[in-house]
C-alpha cells in the first residue's frame, strides 16, 4: 500500500511541476509581448509583485537573466529572445491540444477572442454576434474594439484570434479574406445645400467645414486616399474636429457645424428617422470590408466556424444593403 501511495505522490508532484513550469512561461510569454509588467499583469488578471515573481523563478531555473531592466524599461536578453520563441511554440501547441480534445469530444464551444473596427463592431456586427450566439450557446466570445490598425496590430501579435477590419491588411502575418463591399458616402445636415443634390465632387467637400475621423482609422484612411486621387491633399481640407467615434461624428453633423463622409450602414437609422441627409462621392467611393487570422496559428473549429458564418453573414447584407 506504502509503494502505491509513494507512486501517487511522485506523479501528483510531476504534474504539479509541470503546472508550475506552464504557469511561469505563460506570465513570462505575456510580459515579453507586451514588454510590460504592469500590462501583463492587467491582461493576465495577476498583480504586479506575483506577475514579477513568476519571473524571477524562472530566470533562477534557467539560472540567466531573460529582461534587460533600464530607465523604466524592459527588453529581452538574447536569452530572453530564444525562451520567448520557445514559448510561444510550447503555449500555441498546448492551446492547440486543448482545442483538439475538446472538439473530439464536444460542439462548438470555448472562448473567442474578437476584434472589430468601430464601424463594424457599432453597425454590422451586432446582428451576426445576436445569431451566432443563438446557434452556438457555449461560445463565450469577448469583443475588443479600436481602430483598424490597432486591431490587426492585436491580431498578429495573437492577442486576438479573429479580426474585423476596414480596410485590408498590410502585415504579412495575417491572412486577410474579402467579408464584402461597403459604399462611404457624404453626411450633411438636412438643410444643408449638399442635402438637395444628387451627388457630390471631393472638390466641393474641400469647401465646407469637415469632421473627420482620428488617424488610424480605416474610415480616415480610405478617405485620405480618395481626396488624395480626386487632386484634393487631405491637410488642405477645412477640418473643424477629429473625433474617434462615429456617434459623435453624426451628433456633430446634425447641428450643420460641417460635413463629413462615412460609411452608409452607419447612418441607416438617422437616415430613416431624418435625422442626418446622405449623398454619394462622385465618383463613388467603395471599400472592401476585411477579415484577418494569423497565418501561423492552429485554426479550431471554433474560429473555422465562426469566420464561415461572419463572411456568410456579411456578403448577405452587402446583397440585401
């Protein structure tokens, strides 16, 4: 009976050092992606001495320093360069052997890590999340919302599995897929001029007072472009204010302070509460809609399953839009 409890306790303490070894390379994975204590130990909902604890203990395993530590900053030792590899192979393949169980044996469930521009996530996310919800209940999905930028920025850097994007993406590490078309059309208030004409040229937006959305944005960004095509520079535009979301653009707007140009799904109730005029670019200015992955992470059925439904989703409403 002595033999079978010593075996016991011998493989409890095998396991309970692996926990242990994984727990400090995940607190070590998190501080080197962000090169941050203090955010590692937000994300990872720790406080600071214990994230810098787990630290500690596994640069004394590995009897090195993994940080260099200097004027508030902190970069990774050549050491710290090769254990940060390894352990993004080690946590990508655990995480992966987690998935492949569960999917043996259960649906489609677990956590989504989603992001989504403003646009997206404010206009045409909503509805799909409602449906995918609905049809798959143990998906706990979790929805961060920025710019485009910061968005494939997170979802390269893996902290995103999923992203929704306007604009398609410039980072190599990304796969990008086509979601659908999306026409940025000009917003007015009611009574303005632009509001009784049947489109409107770059040159006769330059005219008018602007509101602009911030830098980074994939809306800002496409609109750049276009005054830029249309022989307008965008820093000779008469910009009035630049703001970060797309609701107080519209609030804006409505008391005729300016014009400004946005997405058509944006403005689809204050048009049909007559609220807000619309009226196309001339020429039309469409942009396409992206969805981004890692191209070098395990795709689970959870993330195959929800990118089929969002692109289904999105080309649908493009069609009926």
């Amino acid at each position: 009976m002595g033999d079978v409890h010593e075996l016991w306790l011998n493989q409890s303490l095998v396991r309970l050092r692996f926990v242990m070894a994984d727990r400090r390379l995940q607190v070590f994975h998190a501080v080197a992606r962000l090169l941050s204590f203090t955010r590692a130990a937000e994300e990872l909902c720790m406080t600071q001495p214990a994230v810098t604890f787990q630290v500690k203990q596994l640069e004394e395993q590995y009897g090195t320093r993994l940080f260099e530590r200097s004027h508030g900053r902190i970069s990774l030792t050549v050491t710290g360069q090769v254990v940060f590899e390894y352990a993004d192979r080690i946590l990508g393949l655990n995480a992966e052997l987690d998935t492949r169980i569960g999917e043996m044996t259960g649906g489609v469930s677990g956590p989504l890590l989603l992001g989504a521009s403003l646009t997206i996530a404010e206009f045409i996310l909503p509805r799909i999340l409602g449906e995918f919800k609905a049809r798959y209940p143990d998906v706990r999905t979790r929805m961060t919302v920025a710019n485009s930028e910061t968005i494939e920025t997170r979802v390269a850097d893996h902290s995103l599995d999923v992203g929704l994007i306007e604009s398609p993406s410039t980072l190599g590490a990304l796969n990008t897929e086509v979601c659908c078309e999306d026409e940025l059309v000009l917003i007015c208030a009611t009574s303005h001029p632009f509001a009784r004409r049947a489109a409107v040229t770059a040159q006769e937006v330059a005219t008018q007072p602007f509101v602009s959305r911030e830098t980074g944005s994939g809306t800002r960004e496409f609109t750049d472009r276009y005054f830029r095509q249309a022989g307008v520079a965008p820093e000779d535009l008469n910009l009035v204010m630049e703001l970060g979301s797309p609701e107080a653009i519209k609030g804006l707007v409505e008391t005729g302070l300016g014009v400004s140009v946005m997405s058509r799904a944006a403005i689809a109730k204050e048009l049909q509460l007559g609220l807000l005029a619309s009226r196309p670019l001339e020429p039309r200015l469409i942009r396409i809609l992206s969805l981004v992955c890692p191209k070098d992470k395990f795709q689970s059925r959870l993330m195959k399953t929800f990118v089929d439904f969002a692109l289904t989703r999105m080309k649908r409403s493009a069609v009926t839009a």
